[in-house]
C-alpha cells in the first residue's frame, strides 16, 4: 500500500479514517510531525546530552562526521576503553557533562544531492579544492550554532572548562568554529581524523604575503646587492592572477572572493559553473580586483591577521579577535586514512601553525578513518593537562 515511510507517514493517517480506525489517526499524525520535526532540513535537531556522573566541572561537546549523528556516534565513542589506563570517557572524566550534537540534514552533492547529515557541503575530498563555495552555507551556519552553544556552556561552567571535540567533517568544523571564534580562550580543541576548509586559503595568503614581503634578512641581502626591485613584485602578482587590497579597508566583498577564483578549478565538476554564468557568479573576480595593487608596500600586513579575515569572509562569519592563538588544539589522525588522509591533517597542523596556534599532533600506523584505544590514551592526557585535572 505504501512505498516507504515518507509515503506512509504522509498517508497512513488519511488511509486509517477511510477504513473507520480513527483512533489510530492522530497517533500517526502525531509520529509524522515529530518525524518531520526532527529531519527537516536545516534544522539542528537536539543535542544528546549525557551528565556527568559526578558535580558538573567541565563540557564536553562532540560532533560527529557526515552521515551520522549523536544518537549513532555517541554510544561507541562512550564505550571505548583506552589502552593504556583502561578507562571510559565517563570514566576518566567523571565531572564532564558530555553534549553529542548533531549536523542539520541538508543536500550532499556528491551523494546526488539527496539529504544527509552533514555539518557542511563539499565536493570530493581529493578535490576539495573545487567548488569551495558549496561549504560556505553549511559552515557558516554550523559554526554560528556551535558558537551558540559553546557561549551558552561558558556561561554555566567557565570558559577555562569547556572543550570543543570532533570527528572528521565534525573536526573540520571544530576548526572552522575555532578560527572564527570571537569570545575569550576556552579550554581545548580535540580534532580526530579531520582536515581544515579552506587550509589552500591560509597557504596561499602567506604565499602572496611571503614573496611581497620577504623576511629581514633575505631584504637585507637585497639591499646589499642593490638589487630590490618593486616591479618584480608587481610581475609576480600579476603572474599568479591575484587580486590584492585598494586602500586601507582590507574587508571587502571581492578580496576572498578574487582568491578563492584562482584556487577554485571546476573543469572537472559536472555541477560547477558554465562559463557562461560568470558574468553574474559572486565568486568571479572583477577586471578591476585582477588588477588592483597593495596600496602600501612599504608596510608589511600581518600575516596571521589577514588570513584570518580572510578565512572569516570565507565563510561568511562577521567575527573578529585572535582569541584562537590562546586554545591549545589536539589532532589525532591514522596514518592509513583512506578517507581523509593523513597529508590532510598534516596540512590542517601545518596551516594553524602558521597562524600562531598551539598545536600539537600525533599520528598512528595501521589507523584508517576512526579512533583508537591509543589515540584516546593521548586524548585524555591532553585533556588532563589542559584542564588541569590531576592523573588518576
């Protein structure tokens, strides 16, 4: 009688009032609008929230990868006995309020676009590159509701106590969260098996930043040899195609948008734009940005600064502060991840550095795309130190 669930929760109260079994009608009108309730798209269904066994101390809050969600990853990572001191999560951290949250259903691209829970869009991994501007929605609303709840979580237990936590595409979100965070430093980051969105924008800044504005000593060599030329500089910008700032105001629509056209490559993307479109594609760069010039050359930007706004403007978040330098950030990856691979976290690591986070990383043979006992064991002395709570 009916095709599959949607059909028969559409259906099903409308069939029970033609063959006279009213009393099961509101009951299935019932179970069909908490069923939409809960899978409607873009909507952030409640967290899973488990208490701490002991006084509230600290929070946890985890995210998971496309495709699960709390109720699904929750159990299995509470499970897990690590290696070495044969500890549970709950366990270990018996103080820890713990919030398992739970990515909106939105269409995933690569999946045909049929609806998945994922945190944000994005083509293949091996081509993240491509088609950047699929993540921009996802992350920018992803990352406005981890804000809210992390704010909402220091309010009640501290900012020093509270630890942002995710797995793949929930790390990368973790990250995404962590760069455009504005309130004060909090506890930690824990990011497993993840990669940075938009890490070919933070390489690319320092590139552009690098060879406008080498260090000291290399301009100082050039000096000695009389052979600081300014012109090569502007050669160099318009060989690789980069549009630069126009004046004082470096916020402007078109400064991430010039960049994210050179790095963005869609020849192979069947659901890329047609040339035809980019007269009215926001992600084009104007004539006039392509050949725009740095307005002061003799005053090197602050790299970290920059790429931040940029990476900010990325995702559409309005936010500002460096406060990310001052949260300490764990990275745990397998080095035989065939799904995000180990090269991706190792950028990930690379490009944090290189805007003054506090980061460490540890890898782990034989690993594919999950956590492990070992990796927990470092997790939680990690988390230990960072939170000052004494071993057991």
């Amino acid at each position: 009688m009916f095709r599959d669930l949607d059909h028969f929760l559409w259906c099903g109260p409308r069939c029970v009032e033609i063959h006279q079994y009213n009393i099961l009608g509101p009951v299935l009108e019932y179970i069909k609008m908490a069923y939409l309730k809960k899978t409607a798209p873009g909507v952030f269904p409640e967290p899973l929230v488990i208490s701490s066994d002991l006084s509230h101390r600290q929070t946890f809050l985890i995210l998971h990868g496309r495709g699960s969600t709390a109720e699904k990853f929750g159990p299995p990572l509470l499970e897990l006995v690590t290696s070495k001191t044969k500890e549970t999560l709950q366990r270990a951290f018996p103080h820890a309020k713990i919030i398992f949250l739970t990515a909106s259903r939105s269409r995933a691209t690569i999946y045909g676009r049929s609806y998945t829970h994922q945190w944000f869009d994005n083509w293949h991994l091996e081509h993240r590159t491509k088609s950047q501007h699929l993540q921009v929605e996802g992350l920018a609303a992803s990352t406005t509701y981890v804000h809210k709840i992390l704010k909402n979580e220091i309010a009640i237990i501290g900012k020093e106590n509270v630890v942002l936590w995710g797995l793949s595409q929930g790390c990368a979100t973790s990250l995404a969260s962590l760069l455009s965070w504005d309130g004060e430093p909090f506890g930690a980051v824990v990011g497993m098996c993840g990669w940075l969105p938009f890490a070919n924008l933070i390489k690319d800044t320092n590139a552009i930043t690098s060879s406008k504005y080498p260090t000291s000593q290399a301009a100082d060599k050039n000096d000695d040899n009389g052979d600081a030329d300014s012109e090569s500089d502007d050669d160099a910008e318009s060989t690789d195609g980069e549009s630069s700032e126009n004046g004082s105001d470096h916020d402007t629509d078109n400064n991430y948008f010039s960049r994210l056209e050179k790095l963005d490559d869609n020849s192979e993307d069947p659901f890329s734009f047609s040339g035809d479109e980019a007269e009215y594609d926001p992600f084009s760069p104007s004539r006039d940005d392509q050949n725009s010039e740095l307005s002061n050359k003799d005053t090197p930007p602050d790299f970290p600064a920059r790429a931040i706004q940029d990476f900010r403007d990325a995702i559409d978040q309005k936010t500002t502060g460096m406060a990310y330098q001052r949260i300490p950030i764990f990275l745990g990856h397998g080095a035989e991840d065939e799904r995000v691979t180990i090269e991706m976290g190792q950028e990930a690591k690379a490009c944090l550095q290189s805007v003054g986070a506090d980061i460490s990383m540890l890898e782990y043979e034989a690993l594919g795309h999950w956590y492990s006992p070992e990796m927990m064991d470092d997790i939680f002395s990690f988390l230990r130190e960072k939170l000052h709570i004494l071993e057991p």
